[in-house]
C-alpha cells in the first residue's frame, strides 16, 4: 500500500521519496521529509550507511536538531559540547546521539556503519568546517 503523501518545505513539495543520495563516504536514503506550515512543525527521517574508517564532515546547522541512532555497527562520534570543546564517544548498536543547532559534530565508521536519523526539516542546513572530500 503506497504511502499519502505528506506536505513538505517549500522547495520540496514535488520530492519523490524514498530518494537515495549517493555520498564519498557511502550514503543517505531519505525515507520521509515532512513540514506543517501552519504549526511550523515538521521532520526528515533518514537511513545513513557509511562505510568503514569513512567520516563525514566536521559540521554544524544553524537550526536543524538530529537525533542518530546506531542500527548497526561502531562509531565515533566528535560533539561539541556546551563550552566549546569536541568530545569523543564510541557508540555502538542501540545507541544514539542528539545535535542542538550550533553543536560541532562528526561520525566516524570504525566498522560499516548504518545510522537512523531524525531531525527537524531543514535539510539543507550544513555548515562544514572540515571535510576530507573538499566539498564545501
């Protein structure tokens, strides 16, 4: 049975989803992308993949909240805590993690790894500080 289809953020209203996003360090299946522009409400659910000893980008949003989870595999996770410095954590299956707007943060695949993620709907809310694949 097809999913109904759900209003999404302006700019995204025609989106076909699921959509697979293909990325240096693997991947992103974007399974849901939702907004209700009467309560200003919404989120994004994804399934991310990134292969072992790869990592995304050292990187924060200006309003996006995440929250990760760990379906499978090991990660270090690089988070900026609330007086400026990265902390390191280990995480592994049944795990998760939340990024407050602001927060510097990273995921590094110790072994394959897949990630569900939530968070509010602005998904092109990136700022990366570092990344290992020249992207900006």
């Amino acid at each position: 049975m097809p999913n109904k289809e759900l209003p999404r953020p302006k700019g995204y209203e025609k989106l076909s989803l699921p959509k697979l996003v293909s990325k240096p360090w693997g991947w992103e299946n974007w399974l849901e992308l939702w907004y209700d522009s009467k309560t200003g409400r919404g989120y994004c659910l994804k399934l991310i993949f990134l292969k072992s000893n790869e990592k995304s980008s050292l990187q924060y949003h200006r309003k996006k909240v995440e929250t990760q989870y760990v379906v499978k595999g090991r990660a270090e996770i690089s988070l900026e805590d609330e007086r400026g410095l990265i902390k390191k954590m280990i995480l592994s299956e049944g795990r998760f993690f939340t990024v407050n707007p602001g927060r510097r943060h990273r995921v590094t695949a110790l072994t394959d790894l897949t990630l569900l993620e939530v968070s509010t709907p602005e998904i092109g809310d990136l700022v990366r500080v570092k990344d290992n694949y020249n992207r900006k």
